[in-house]
C-alpha cells in the first residue's frame, strides 16, 4: 500500500491529433518512449493521441513535461541523442541567462552550452583559474568540455597552441614494443583525445592544426623537461598519474597558459600499492590561491540514462562495503579522495 501510495498517474493528450509528429515523437516500435520509460523509472501507455504515465510523482512529472517538450520538437524525426539530451536537460533546468557558463566561440558547435550547473560551475573555473582540477564519473564531460574549452581559448587567440596528454599506463609507459611508429604506437591511448577534436573542430581543420603545431597530443612521458608557454594544457586520465608523474606536469607551465586536471579516482589502473597523483595533488594543493576544483557527481552524466543508473549502484556498493573490500580498493588507495559534491 505504501508503494501505491507514492505512485502518481499523469495523462497527456496532443490534439488536434497529428500523426506524423505522433510517430516522430514515439520513434520506431516506442522506441523513443521505452528511453523515456528507462531513464525516468515510469510506465507510459499509450492510446492513439494519449498517454497515460505511472510511476513515482516527481518522475511522472517530468515524464510528461518530456513529451509535451518533444512532441513540440516532433517536426523532425527525433534521434536517440535528442531524446536522451533532452532527458538530461529536463532533469537539470537551466536559466536563460546563466552568468555562470561563458559562451564559447567554435564554429562547429555553436550551440554547445552546459547542461548541468556544475558543468557551467566548470566552464566558468576554466576560464577564470590558471589550474583547474575536475574529479568525476565516466559521462560527466570532464574531457570534453576541457578540450572544448581549449578550442575556444584558441579560437579567441588567448593561447597559441593546445597540448593534449595522458598517462599510458596501460603500456606502464613503454610504447617501443607496440607497432608501428610513433603516432601509431600511442595513439589507442590518446584515441578519447581525437574523438572530441574532431567533433569540435572537423577532421580537416585538426589536421592542419597538427602541421603547423597549433595542437600536439603525447603522453605524460614526454613533457618532462619542457617549459609550456601560453598553451592549454590538458592532463586526461590523472588518476592513472604517480604523485612525482603530477608534480612534473604542474611544474610543466609556463607564462600565459592555463592547465586542466581530469580524473576518475574510482577508476584507478595503477598497481594497488601504488598512490594516484589525482587525490596526492588535491590533497597537497588544497587552499592554493589560482587552482580551482569541480566535482562532478552522477546526475551529471550526460550520456545514456542507464550510464547514471551504473555510476549510482557502484557508489552504494562502496559506501556500504567494509574499508579494505574490493569495491573500495579504487578509492582507498587514493589519498584526499573527495567526498561527493560540488566544491
């Protein structure tokens, strides 16, 4: 009785009744309205022009809000990213005018804005501090809005190149005896790297940028010993960093650039004796003035709505799990792990 008490009934009908914008909004076989079923945890049944929605009263809510929002956007046939973009976008409503996310001038994607507040919190830290950390899920767009950040930062001619590097942990940073030269040997490690240049930027334009050295991607390895001036520099995967592999990159900076951190500290690959650089860094530069810290929790995922879903189970495993367990090997071998929040 108490579950039926906390379930809601919502009904939404669209008329005069249009069945092309029907059939966009429902998508192949309810497609479209099994995601919206998934990602909100509702029931929705549908009967010509209505839908009948059931499920907890804050979820059914917004599940209609959902279809009223995409049968306005039904003059199209709508994709799967549309439906689960819109999806985030519901969940964490934005103002019109949010003084905290900063435009940013790429061509390409002039519509790119952030979706969730501490997304804008982000971008906002980016432009205002020389060293920004950002700890979070998988999904949260940690290395894309960085990277995005950087195209803009270039665009606007405030840097002059773009410096892109990871720890190739996986190869325990000896690449000589994988095939090929050497773009070719680190490139699987430096393959997330690409992926949002080329969203950003288009295939043509990243590869000029690579002639003239606009933009330059290696691993971690290979910044020791360089002083980089008037760059964005972007360390990705810094939990995969020893604490002396961090103090090198940071020390890296010179005159006129700007550094980003990102890091998962759940998903730490280094030897379980070994201490992640992410969490000694934090821990260590806790209070410095100029270096900036967001956490990035799950709600803002912004990828498939079960991505959410999975970040939310393993943290109620490990906030229930005995220190030492499996499930907290990740984060207990990580000095200053960060509770879960914004900072």
């Amino acid at each position: 009785m108490a579950t039926a008490r906390r379930k809601a009934a919502e009904e939404v009908v669209f008329r005069p009744v249009d069945n092309g914008r029907l059939a966009a909004l429902c998508g192949p076989v309810d497609a479209n309205l099994r995601q919206i079923e998934t990602a909100l945890d509702v029931s929705i049944a549908r009967r010509g022009e209505r839908f009948a929605i059931s499920g907890p009263r804050e979820k059914a809510a917004q599940a209609a809000q959902a279809l009223r929002r995409f049968y306005g956007e039904a003059s199209r046939d709508l994709t799967v990213e549309d439906i689960q973009l819109g999806l985030v976008e519901i969940a964490h409503p934005r103002r019109k005018a949010d003084p905290d996310s900063p435009s940013l001038m790429i061509p390409r994607r002039q519509e790119l804005t952030a979706r969730t507040p501490r997304q804008a919190q982000y971008l906002q830290q980016m432009r205002s501090n020389d060293i920004t950390f950002c700890v979070g899920p998988a999904g949260t767009g940690k290395t894309f809005l960085a990277v995005a950040a950087a195209v803009d930062a270039l665009e606007r001619d405030a840097v002059k190149r773009i410096i892109l590097t990871r720890p190739a942990v996986e190869a325990g940073e000896k690449l000589g005896f994988l095939p090929g030269d050497l773009a070719q040997k680190v490139d699987p490690y430096l393959r997330p790297l690409y992926d949002a240049l080329y969203d950003l930027m288009g295939y043509d334009q990243v590869m000029r940028s690579f002639d003239r050295g606009a933009i330059e991607i290696a691993p971690l390895a290979f910044m020791r010993g360089r002083t980089l001036n008037h760059a964005f520099i972007i360390l990705d995967e810094a939990q995969n960093t020893t604490p002396e592999q961090m103090k090198m990159f940071l020390t890296r900076i010179g005159f006129g650039s700007k550094a980003v951190v990102t890091g998962d500290v759940t998903q730490v690959d280094l030897p379980k004796s070994q201490v992640s650089g992410l969490g000694d860094a934090r821990s260590v530069l806790e209070g410095v003035r100029g270096i900036a810290v967001t956490e990035f929790q799950s709600d803002d995922v912004v990828r498939h709505p079960l991505v959410q879903a999975i970040v939310d189970a393993y943290d109620r495993r490990s906030r229930h799990s005995r220190p030492g367990s499996p499930s907290r090997r990740g984060q207990d071998q990580t000095p200053g792990n960060p509770t879960r929040g914004a900072s």
